[in-house]
C-alpha cells in the first residue's frame, strides 16, 4: 500500500514527473524525501529519460522542512542531517537532463529550495515564494538565497531572505528567477509542452549547456570556458550533432530555413 506521504514517479515518451504528495502542505517530511532520492535514482539509471518535470499534488507546492523534527536534536546532529539533505536536493540539480519545476500555490521554504535547483520554473501567476526561515531565527538551509542570488542580484536576494517576504510569481519572473508565468491551469500543461521539447531535443547538448553553467556559477568564466574542448569532442562525436550539421548543411546549400529536427539523444 502507497504512503499517503511519498513522491510519486512516472516516466513515459522520454519524460519522468516526479510529484511531492504530502497532504495538505506537502512538508518535506522524512519519507517523502526518501522516495524522492529513490525516484532520482531510478531516473539516472534509465537511458529513456530525457527531461524531469518536478511537481506537486495539490493547490500548495510546498511549505518547506517538517519542522517539527527539529526541536530538541542537537547542533552537532543537525549538522549532519542538513550536509545529508543538501546531498539529496543537488541529486536534481545534477541530472545531465532537463529539469522543469511546476509550481502552483505557496513555495515556501525548502519547497522553494527545490524548485530553484531546476533549469526551468513554470510558475502559477497567483503562486507565492518565500524564504521562510528567518522568520524562525534560521537560515535558508538548503542553499536558497544564493541561488535566488546567482538569478536575481545579491541586493534582492538578501532583501527577500531578511524580510521573508512573500513574492509573486510576476515580480520574480521580472527579477528573472522564473522562466515563466501562466494561469494556474495552464501551469502543468505548460511544464509538458516544455517537456515535450526538451525530450525531442540534442540532450548531449543540453547536458553541456548545464555542464558550462554549473561550471560558471562555481567558478567563473573562464572555468567555464576550460570545460569547451572536452565537451566540443564529446559533443561533435554524437549522433545528433553529425546530423544536425548534416542537416543545417543541407538546408544552407539550397536556400531554405532550418529544419527543427527530433533528436535521439545520442
């Protein structure tokens, strides 16, 4: 019998969803996050996957950490446990694929944590986000202030992380954390036209974009542009690239536009 506190995984056409179900504020509780770390681990071992969408049931996304463990465990354990949960979030940050987070409702907390551990934010334009935890004497515990920072600028990240204010969709589309906002119904269909993209898309290429970003965010440009030789033999050795060049070769020759080919992923 299910959990009624788990992540649920589904994969079909090349697209894996995986859903937070933690009724009704889907706290990142204990087994929830296990499951999670499951899914991750099942998606990595399986070549048909080409993007991950990242969502949740219901009208809330997430409130963060289940904060009710936390009292009485000690600073030394707490440590720990939260050098384990910052392992378990990169796990989606370090997919090689496409990853898109489908948020409705409130992101709070380590929901929202996640959500910005992924490539694309689809976000509802009544959605809200906020670094809760000041507001608790913490701090963003799973690394969110200076991934909103990497996004947005320091100067709106520590506003946002000083204030826990409560942000919405629209304003941080404008500071450029999100990638796009829809009606809330449109939010999970529109996660899948993404998805559909993705999935038909150069994934090798795709996995090089991210390798240079990764790169860049940790180290700066020019350890960015250190990665390029490798990736260039990689890259120009795939399936996909000898016919894309083939192809856009081809379209050049006789005059033509570019066709928008479905690439294999090898």
């Amino acid at each position: 019998m299910t959990s009624p506190c788990t992540t649920h995984l589904s994969i079909e056409a090349g697209v894996a969803v995986l859903e937070f179900d933690n009724p009704p504020h889907n706290r990142l509780a204990r087994d929830m996050l296990l499951a999670f770390e499951q899914a991750i681990a099942a998606i990595r071992e399986d070549d048909s996957v080409r993007v991950v969408i990242l969502s949740a049931k219901g009208s809330i996304f997430s409130h963060g950490g289940d904060i009710s463990i936390w009292p009485g465990v000690p600073p030394a354990e707490m440590r720990q446990r939260i050098i384990g949960s910052i392992k378990r979030a990169n796990l989606l940050e370090e997919l090689t694929v496409p990853t898109i987070a489908a948020v409705q409702g409130d992101c709070f907390g380590g929901g929202f944590e996640y959500a910005l551990r992924c490539d694309v934010i689809v976000a509802a334009d009544d959605a809200h986000f906020c670094h809760t935890e000041q507001s608790l004497g913490v701090f963003t515990l799973l690394g969110g202030v200076q991934r909103v920072a990497e996004r947005a600028g320091r100067a709106r990240a520590m506003k946002w992380a000083l204030t826990s204010e409560r942000v919405g969709a629209q304003e941080l589309l404008d500071a450029g954390v999100l990638t796009e906002v829809v009606p809330s119904h449109d939010v999970m269909p529109r996660a899948r036209e993404w998805a559909k993209r993705f999935a038909t898309g150069p994934t090798l290429a795709h996995a090089a974009h991210k390798r240079l970003l990764q790169a860049w965010s940790n180290h700066g440009i020019a350890a960015a542009d250190d990665c390029i030789p490798e990736l260039t033999e990689t890259i120009f050795g795939s399936a996909d690239a000898k016919r894309g060049i083939a192809s856009g070769l081809d379209a050049l020759q006789r005059g033509v536009e570019r066709p928008t080919l479905a690439f294999e992923g090898k």
